[in-house]
C-alpha cells in the first residue's frame, strides 16, 4: 500500500491558517521545498511500502522532508517533532498546507 500524498481538503480547512499566506515565500526552507523532486522520492520510496492491514503510511514528503529535516540540523527524534509543531516552515517543508498544532504522526 503506497503512502497518501495528498491531504483532503474540506470545510473544516476554511477557518484554518494557510501556510502559504503566513510564512515567508522566500524562506530557504521555503526554496529547498521547492527545489526537492518530491514526485521522484515518492516513486522511489513509495514502492517500499507492502499491502496489507494495519494504518495506511505516512505519506512519503513528510517522511523525507522530517528526515531531510533532521539531518541538515542535527536534531534528535524528540527535539525533530517538538519544532515541527512550533515552525511552519518545517510543516510547509514537509508537504503540510495549513498549520497543524499536533504532529499529524503518531509519534516520533
């Protein structure tokens, strides 16, 4: 079973605060996330992933962009998912379209 890429959108989303009309457009992490081949990573990532029951997978922009994320500023699982939620750059980064003020993971 292959990753959901996309989030759905829906009402609830009207009265939630759009990511792309907060932050910075001109934000390194704003340009990285545009310079990613994202579409690349999920058809490389995505076929790793077996059917079967369970909770379908994070999708694959998130995985990679908290792993790109965690990499390039040396942080530690837990130090990682607390700025997540703080910095709308890493949600944005992360394939996020509005801000979210819970990880939309489980856990770290």
């Amino acid at each position: 079973m292959r990753p959901r890429e996309g989030r759905e959108t829906g009402e609830q989303d009207l009265f939630r605060s759009r990511l792309d009309q907060i932050i910075d457009m001109k934000h390194s992490l704003v340009t990285l996330a545009r310079t990613v081949d994202w579409g690349f990573l999920e058809r490389e990532f995505g076929a790793v992933y077996p059917d079967g029951p369970g909770q379908p997978p994070l999708p694959t922009r998130l995985m990679a962009g908290l792993a790109i994320l965690k990499h390039a500023y040396d942080l530690s699982d837990e130090v990682l998912c607390e700025r997540w939620v703080e910095n709308p750059y890493y949600q944005f980064f992360c394939g996020e379209e509005c801000f979210q003020h819970r990880p939309v993971f489980d856990r770290c």
